[in-house]
C-alpha cells in the first residue's frame, strides 16, 4: 500500500514513515507536485481537509491517482489553556510570517511570562481520502504543559517546550521511539494504520 502525504517537511515525513510502516509513504515532491497549498481553515479539521483535497484533486488532474492507493494530510495545533487556546489552527504562523519555529516558541513563553497555568495539549487532525471509499478524519491528543524554558535538540515546532503529562522531559529530550509511541500526531497515525492493515 501507497499512500501520498501532503507535505515536504522532512521531519513530518520522517516521523510518519516511521509510525505508518510498511505502509510506503511518498510525499509530495515524490509524485511531482510541488504546489504551495493554501491553508486558509479556520480549524484543524478545514486545513487538513483542504490539503488532502486539494493533493487527491492533483493526482487526478495529472493521471496519477491510479498510482496510489490514496492521500493523507494532517494539521496540528498547541492549544494552551491559560490563553484561551491559542495558538490553535495558527500553530505554525503565530509568531507572524515569515514562519519560524524559535520566534514562535519564544512568543509562547513571553505569553506564559508569569502565568502558573502552563497547561497544553497538541491535537493532530489527519484526513484520509481514498479513490473507493471517500474522505475519514481523525485525531490524536496529548496533553502536558508548557515548559518555562527550551530543553533539547530533538523534533521541530514547539517540541523543545512540550511537556507531555506522566514525563519530566520535553519531546525534543525525549528518544524518538518514545515521542512517536506518545505524541498526538502518533495517535492519529495508529489510529489510520490500524484501519488499514
């Protein structure tokens, strides 16, 4: 089984490859498409629905979706208790464009400055779309808090700050197998393997 996921990020791609296995995972590039797609939801659910349409549409148009036994997409966002749920569907731009992850994590801990509520969680919505059997959403969370400073070199986002609940360690201190056992893009993704092996 292959599927395409809308996206070039390396570590996105590297993450779901790993976590999908031996489901094959090509990303956009690999099949030809190297369109900037317009996130322009105002949910987790629009956006991710909107990649995946938008790259199954392209597949199509370009006499590939044959090819593929379908697309996926996700979007994920860090919800923060204390500010109401920010940064929410705005997760990768929220510090402004050009997006940056270190300018982002840095607004959140000017935001958390002298608040005792560091309460978070991630949520990833991932959208499947298959010739045969239509379009299926679904969604992985983990919550944890917000740390009061960076810790580790490991992932991207905001995983440098991201303390998951029953762990005293950031994902980015945390070993790989660990993160992608626990992460909310992880329970998602073993949500959609499981349905389709």
């Amino acid at each position: 089984m292959t599927l395409v996921f809308a996206s070039n990020n390396a570590h996105k791609l590297d993450e779901v490859r790993r976590i999908l296995h031996p489901i094959v995972v090509a990303s956009m590039a690999e099949v030809g498409c190297i369109a900037d797609i317009v996130e322009d939801g105002t949910t987790l659910e629009a956006n991710s629905h909107i990649k995946a349409d938008f790259l199954w549409r392209w597949l199509v148009e370009h006499d590939k979706a044959d090819s593929y036994d379908g697309v996926i997409a996700d979007d994920t966002g860090l919800e923060i208790e204390a500010l109401g749920g920010e940064p929410g569907v705005y997760t990768a731009r929220w510090a402004g464009e050009p997006a940056c992850d270190a300018k982002n994590r840095a607004k959140a801990l000017r935001e958390l400055q002298d608040n005792e509520n560091r309460n978070a969680k991630f949520r990833t919505v991932i959208t499947l779309i298959r010739k045969d059997a239509g379009e299926e959403q679904m969604s992985g969370i983990v919550k944890g808090i917000i740390g009061t400073e960076e810790h580790g070199e490991r992932g991207f986002g905001y995983d440098s700050l991201f303390i998951p609940d029953g762990y005293d360690k950031t994902f980015a201190e945390l070993p790989e197998e660990v993160k992608n056992s626990i992460s909310h893009r992880a329970r998602a993704l073993q949500i959609l393997r499981n349905k389709l092996l």
